[in-house]
C-alpha cells in the first residue's frame, strides 16, 4: 500500500502557555538534552523578542514547532526546530522547514540554521533540504559540542543589476 503523508497544518502560534509546553516537550529530547537546555532555558530562547514560531498540528494534535527570528544581520536564523517524537520521519519536519522558509525568503534572501555536530540525523535532513555549512562554532552552546551553521541563500543582501537576479532565481531552493 502506498504511504500517505499525514494532513499537518502549520499556523502561527503565540500563546504563552503552548509555547511553554512546546519547550518542555524540546528540553525532554536531543539535542537540547544532550546540551544540558532547561525547558526553562528553552522557553525564554523561543520567546525571545523579535521571534515568530509556527507551529504544525496533525488531527488538532501538537506535531512540531519552528522558531524564526527576524532581526539583526543574520535575520532569517531558524532558532529551533522540533517535531514532537511521535511525529517524526513523516515529513513534518520538511513541511514547518519549508514554511519557515517561506516566510523568511519575503523578506530576506538568507536562511541560516544551527545544528549540533553530534545530530547527524539532523544535518542529513538539513543537507537533503539545501542547507550547506557556512562555519563551525567551536564549543558554542556546550564545551565538548560544536555547533555547525548552516545557510541556504538566494543570493546576495544587496542585489545589483540583472545578472544577480538571474542568479538569484537559479539559486531559488525547489
Ligand atoms: C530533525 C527533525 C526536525 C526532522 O523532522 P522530521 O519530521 O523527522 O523529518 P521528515 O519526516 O520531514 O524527514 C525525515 C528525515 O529527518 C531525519 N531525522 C533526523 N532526526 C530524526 C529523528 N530523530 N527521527 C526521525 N528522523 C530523523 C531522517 O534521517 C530523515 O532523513 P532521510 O529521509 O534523509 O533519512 C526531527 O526529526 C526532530 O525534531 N528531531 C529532534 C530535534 C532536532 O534534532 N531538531 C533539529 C535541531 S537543529
């Protein structure tokens, strides 16, 4: 029988409580446990001034959240990414990824992600999803773990003359 993928919703989430709970649901599980993240650490994290999350819910269950802060030079950071565990491999991840990305490329031609080293889980879906490495930060959250940053671009912040627009849209992600 052919595999149908779950119905998943993604709408914004703002609620002070869900937010909460999506953190203690992140602080349970890798990579934030093996970090040593709080689910107190977590929360304050995803509702940071300036951040947006979104949410994706399948049957009106919780499924994944993604946070996205749009400030500062690197607007467009995608601070968290989680799928709840029983959701994951069912492309849940892929589908609060690609609208996360959504949003950002309105108004920014970067998205830029951290990934722990140690998930390797995590950097095959990054990579499979267009994500290259741009830099490694050596002990960056944790002394022992490095943190990999990653970015998929549409071209330059500063766009000049018709051969950076056609490069621009060569680079457009499918
Ligand atoms: C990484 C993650 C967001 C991917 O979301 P997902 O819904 O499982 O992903 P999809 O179903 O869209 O795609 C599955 C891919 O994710 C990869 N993956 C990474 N971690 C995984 C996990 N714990 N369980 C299942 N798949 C995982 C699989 O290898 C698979 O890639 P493949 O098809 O190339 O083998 C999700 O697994 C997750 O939340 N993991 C724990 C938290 C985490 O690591 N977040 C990223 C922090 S930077």
């Amino acid at each position: 029988m052919n595999y149908v993928p779950p119905a998943v919703k993604i709408t914004r989430l703002r609620s002070a409580p869900r937010l909460r709970a999506a953190a203690r649901l992140m602080a349970a599980c890798d990579p934030w446990k093996k970090l040593g993240l709080t689910a107190e650490r977590c929360a304050k994290t995803i509702q940071a001034p300036f951040n947006e999350n979104y949410q994706a819910t399948v049957r009106s269950h919780f499924a994944g959240l993604a946070t996205i802060a749009m400030h500062g030079t690197f607007r467009g950071y995608i601070q968290a990414l989680f799928v709840a565990e029983g959701f994951r491999g069912t492309g849940v991840g892929e589908r609060l990824l690609r609208a996360a990305e959504a949003r950002i490329f309105r108004s920014s031609p970067n998205v830029f992600l951290c990934v722990s080293s140690f998930n390797k889980g995590a950097i095959r879906f990054y990579k499979r999803m267009g994500y290259r490495k741009a830099g490694l930060l050596k002990d960056f959250v944790k002394a022992g773990h490095d943190e990999i940053l990653m970015r998929k671009t549409r071209g330059p912040l500063i766009r000049t003359g018709r051969g950076t627009k056609a490069a621009a849209r060569r680079a457009r992600p499918v």
